[in-house]
C-alpha cells in the first residue's frame, strides 16, 4: 500500500487525531473557569460575560473567517488560530493583571476560535467523498465527546494546585495538537487565473439555508440545557454528582453509536433522517417537565442522545455537498454563524425563561425542534450529491479507531 494511502499517515488521521487532543485540553476549561473569576473577585455577572464573550466572539468571526479560510488556505488558519490561542492560554495561565484583562485575552481566545473552526469544517469537507462526508463529521463529533467526558475530569484534578493551571494545560494540548496538524496538506481549491469569483448565494440555496436553520435549532436547545439542566435536577432532590453522571449518560450514545450514525447518515435518505432525529428529540424535549424520579429522565434523556446523534453530522455533511470547493469555507462559516446564534438565544432566553416556569423552556425546546422537523422534511436535500470524489484515502482511519 503506497505511504500517503496507509490508514495512520492519512490528513483525516491526523486533523481528526489533532482535534481529539486540542478539545480535550479546551474542555478541560469548561469547569474552572466560574471559579478563576471567583477568585479573581468576579460577581456572578462577571463569571457570565468571562464565559459569554468568547461565545459571542467566535459567533460574529464565522463568517469573515470562513471566507478568509477561502482565500488563504485551510492550513495557515488551522495552525495559525491555534497557536494564537495557545499563546492566549499560557498568558491567562500566567495569572496576571486584572479580570478585566483576562476577560479580554479569554474573548480573543473566542476571536480566534471563530477562525479555526470554519477551516476545520471546511478541510474535513476537502478531505472526503460525498459519500464519506457523514462518517466524517460523525468522527468528528465523536472525538469532541472524547474531549468533553475526558478534558473536565483533567480541569478539575489540576485545579486542585490552582485554578489558572486549566489554562496552562489547555495550551500544552494545543500545541501537542498542533504536532499532528503539522501533516495536514493544504486543501483549497485555487480559483483559475481571471476567473471571476461568484458570490455565494446561500440564502438560495435549500442545501445551505435549511441546514443553517436546522442548527440554528440544535443549539439553542442544547446550549439551554447548559443552562437549565442543574437547577431541573437540583429542584428534584439531586446533587452535583448525579447531575455529573446524567451528562456522561447522555454523551455515551453520542459517542458509541457515532461510526454507524455516520454510516446511516450517507446511505439514507437524509430528509427522513433528520424528520425522525428532530422529531424524537423534540418529544423528549417536552415530556421532561413531567418526570420527576431519576430513571425515566435517564431513560428519556438517553433516547434523545440517540436521536441527536445523527444531526449535526448530517447537516454539516448537506452544506459540504451544496458548496464548490472555492466557497466551502464561507460555508462552514454561515454554518457556524447559525449555530453559534442559536446557543447565544437558548442561553439567555429560554434559559431565562426557565426562571419562570420549567414548562415554558422545555417546551419552547420541544416545539423549536418539532418546527426544525417540519422543515427539514419538507425543504432539506434527500441524498448526498455525488459530484466526484475528492481528496481521501479510503482507508482512512478515524483515532479513535486506530
């Protein structure tokens, strides 16, 4: 088997394998950072804006980035975002100047994520068949479950010599990351010499727009069960170590049934796929406010993990296949753009509307995914669109694999 076709010396290897490590060490911030503003004399206003600004950062960056990400390359915005970012970690490790300061250095860590992600989306799209593209993000999303079951755990056990060593952490594994990124060849597609670019018409085009509007949904129930998901099992007599256990539950389907989602996800009809996917997990989404012991909502809670998993996959792989290798990473970026606004209104909307009652936000989440059901059944693309095969090795082994 010639070299650049063997399974562990592959780009996708390597940009997947990069990402399992970076995510971990960003994770491992997740827990930590409340108490690092804490200490730092923050309120609880404070704690919420050290935690927001670099959500609302990297939402407003998505799209400039994607199409910077167009013109420059996948690989300078890759290794280039992310050694910004380590070296925004170790500053922030270093522990000095006021919150105010480090509240900045943390939203420019949000600046540049905004940067990288778009280029990551956008070379896992490069670096795959339109029949692969599924599996692809699939893998992807299972190595960030990897990272959010792994990285808390490492946050939480450095925190016990000081808070601020979550940030030296994350920026070791970002550059460890960065060492396997290193092998990943440049992707864009270069535009012809005269050839006039075409604007990227994504609000004309289903295979764009309904996929945005379908993670625009997505995140803003997921980021209202950020939210609201401790205070729901705290009001029905559970602890800190339950509500801990319940999210591990819930991202072990994600995990585990992520090569056969992504399997599912390029073989199937797509439109039905994401009619069932919405659908189930908006009847989950609305049945919580009527459990009160632990087992059903463990039991609810892990259908629903069932349900999601093929989506965000799914709808990364249908914008993949409606974008010209020219405008992949724009699209990517829109993409975002969607996703990252819905997390930002879940948060603080029906987030906030929990503080009211616990029915308004479950069943505001229920019926903005029943609505993304709909929708996608009646306007997404039903099959992959196989225009040629791209760059991959079909050999090509996700880490977690390997």
């Amino acid at each position: 088997m010639p070299q650049c076709l063997r399974p562990r010396t592959s780009p996708i290897f390597w940009l997947l394998s990069g990402q399992l490590i970076m995510f971990t060490g960003v994770a491992a911030m997740f827990p930590i950072a409340p108490l690092y503003v804490r200490r730092h004399g923050g309120s609880s206003l404070g704690i919420a804006l050290f935690i927001a600004g670099p959500l609302i950062a990297n939402m407003l960056v998505q799209v400039p980035a994607g199409r910077l990400t167009d013109r420059v390359g996948r690989r300078p915005m890759l290794l280039g975002s992310r050694a910004i970012f380590a070296v925004l970690a170790f500053a922030l490790f270093a522990d000095v100047g006021p919150l105010w300061l480090l509240a900045v250095l943390r939203t420019l860590q949000g600046v540049v994520s905004g940067a990288y992600v778009p280029a990551l989306r956008a070379a896992i799209v490069d670096l795959s068949t339109p029949e692969q593209r599924g599996q692809r993000f699939a893998q992807l999303q299972a190595c960030e479950m990897v990272g959010l079951l792994v990285g808390p755990l490492l946050g939480g056990a450095v925190a016990l010599w000081r808070d601020s060593a979550v940030f030296g952490v994350t920026g070791a594994a970002v550059l460890v990351g960065l060492l396997a990124m290193r092998r990943i060849p440049e992707t864009r597609v270069e535009r012809p010499a005269g050839e006039r670019e075409v604007p990227l018409r994504w609000w004309r085009t289903p295979g764009i727009l309904v996929p945005c509007l379908a993670l625009l949904a997505i995140g803003t129930v997921f980021s209202m069960y950020d939210v609201v998901w401790p205070l729901y099992l705290s009001a029905r007599g559970n602890g800190a170590f339950v509500i801990g256990l319940t999210v591990s539950l819930f991202a072990a389907p994600l995990l585990a049934l992520a090569a056969p989602a992504g399997r599912v996800s390029d073989r199937f009809n797509r439109r039905w796929l994401m009619l069932g996917s919405f659908a189930v997990a908006g009847v989950c989404a609305a049945t919580y406010p009527a459990l009160r012991s632990l087992v059903p909502i463990i039991a609810v809670g892990t259908l629903e993990a069932c349900a999601v998993v093929l989506i965000e996959p799914t709808l990364f792989a249908v914008i993949g296949d409606n974008s010209s290798p020219a405008q992949r990473g724009r699209a990517m970026g829109i993409g975002g753009l969607f996703q990252f606004s819905g997390m930002s209104f879940g948060a603080l909307v029906l987030g906030a509307l929990y503080g009211v009652d616990e029915r308004i936000a479950f069943w505001g989440a229920g019926g903005v995914l029943l609505a993304a059901a709909v929708m996608c059944a009646v306007a997404l693309p039903a099959r992959p669109l196989h225009r040629g095969a791209g760059p991959v090795e079909q050999g090509a082994l996700n880490p977690l694999e390997a």
